[in-house]
C-alpha cells in the first residue's frame, strides 16, 4: 500500500491521478460539483463523494477514508481560484466568497492530522492578491514547515507554459528535509507533443480512433488573424485593422507578458527573470 491521501475540492481528478502515479493511495476524494464527481467516479474510483468543505468535518474525511487522526500521509487540494485569477479585477474578485475556502482548507488539514499536506492555485495566489490568506494559513497550520513553490508546466516535460502556485507543509516533528521539485531539461514544443496525429475529419466530427480530436468551427476572420502569427508571436502580429477591439485598445509600451518565474517575449523566447 502507498502512502495514504485524502484529495479535497476534486475536481475531475487531476490531482489524485498524479499522487496515484506517485504511489499515493487515494483513499477518500470529495467535490461540490456533482458533474465532477461523476466524472471522477467514471474515470479514477469510486471513492468519491459531493461534499461541502465548509460543512464537512475532518472527522467525517478520516471515517470514510479508513483512517485515525494522525495516522493520514498527506491532505491535499486545490480550492476554487476564480477569485484569485489574474482575470478578475478589482474588489468584487477579492470578495468572491469562494475565497474563505482556503480557510477550510487549513481547517480540514488541523482536523484530520496528516503528516503533510499539499495546497494548490493559480500563480497570482502567491503574490499580493492571496498573501494575506498564506500568512493566516500558515499561523493556523504553525506545526508545519511551509514551503513555497512557483512552476511551470513547461518544466516538467509538457508542451505549455502554465504557472501554478505551491504550498507543501510537512509536520515538524517528522524533521523531513524541504522537498524537492524534479523538473525536466527536455522542451517539449505543441509539435512535438501532437504533431504526428492525422489531420480531423473535415466534417468536424470527432475523429473515430482519437477522442476529442476534432476541427474547431473557426471563422474567416480568425483564420485570418491567426495566419499571421508566427510560432512563438501572439496577438501583437496580427495587422491592427485586424486585432479584436481590446487588443486595439492596449497600451503597448507595457510590454509582454510578465510573471513571476519568467515571461514569454512578443518574439516567442522564454525570457527568465
């Protein structure tokens, strides 16, 4: 048996796929979106269940899972982030009330004892808009040893450039050592990944071996848009006559696209910080 786990705000299962391939046994996984937890079902296991992690009990996760308080290997999670996301702006996302699960969060992990737990976001999490949430997790999670990590999907072999925020907290009195992120020195490029699958059917049907492989319904214009952009270029190539109305809009002279391990340049380089 591997190491023991309970998988929070589940989703379709992303997260217990990958623990599983870590050799984590998944024992218990819960999600308050029923469509997710059929989907989980379908696809990862049948231990699942629609809960609410603001009502739920760190009791009730140790029953169904089959194990005592203390004796879980790790608690993990990634809360909704649509509050956090760099896409919302001003007061009303800060005030999304799906903001005070991270609370939860920490409350679930202090209720059920594990000797690690594992906390995920988007990367905008660990900057200046979820700051204050870390400092009161990490106050209300004091016998754990904090540590932070930004990553990119790029590192570790896919072809994307995603960043996500990570906190793993380990019991102190485990004394384990600060943990280690294995990333890949291969850059895997869209080409690489897909480029050697058959072309869709023209009728846009779903290609009869390969799921979801399939001709997106574009128009005219956006073909048009996207023969100008060369690979590695963005919206920025695209003849302003052209470009969607916000983009016209843009201030330039801001430059690309800045985050906090790196940005992609408008001449398509990973430039790193």
């Amino acid at each position: 048996m591997g190491l023991t786990a309970i998988e929070s705000f589940c989703g379709a299962g992303g997260m217990s796929v990958g623990l599983e391939k870590a050799s984590f046994d998944v024992r218990f996984a819960f999600d308050n979106d029923p469509i997710s937890v059929d989907t989980y079902a379908r696809n990862v296991g049948e231990h699942v269940s629609v809960l609410d992690a603001s009502v739920v009990s760190g009791s009730e996760l140790l029953d169904r899972a089959g194990v005592g308080f203390g004796e879980l290997d790790l608690f993990s999670g990634g809360p909704p982030c649509q509050g956090f996301s760099k896409q919302r702006r001003g007061a009303a996302a800060l005030d999304d009330p799906r903001n005070g699960l991270v609370r939860h969060f920490a409350r679930l992990v202090r209720e059920t004892g594990p000797r690690a737990f594992l906390f995920e976001n988007v990367q905008i999490f660990g900057q200046k808009r979820g700051r204050k949430l870390i400092e009161e997790l990490s106050a209300v999670l004091s016998d754990y040893e904090v540590h932070d990590f930004f990553v990119c999907s790029s590192d570790f072999g896919l072809a994307q450039s995603h960043g996500r925020f990570l906190m793993i907290g380990l019991k102190k009195d485990i004394g384990a050592p600060p943990p280690l992120l294995p990333t890949s020195e291969i850059n895997i490029t869209v080409r690489d990944a897909i480029g050697d699958l058959p072309a869709p059917p023209d009728d846009r049907r779903e290609h009869p071996t390969l799921a979801n492989h399939i001709q997106c319904r574009i128009t005219e214009i956006n073909k048009e848009r996207i023969s100008y952009v060369p690979q590695g270029g963005g919206w920025r190539d695209i003849p302003f006559q052209l470009r969607l109305p916000c983009h016209q809009r843009v201030d330039t002279s801001k430059g690309g696209w800045p985050d906090v391990y790196g940005r992609l340049s408008w001449d398509g380089a990973y430039v790193r910080p």
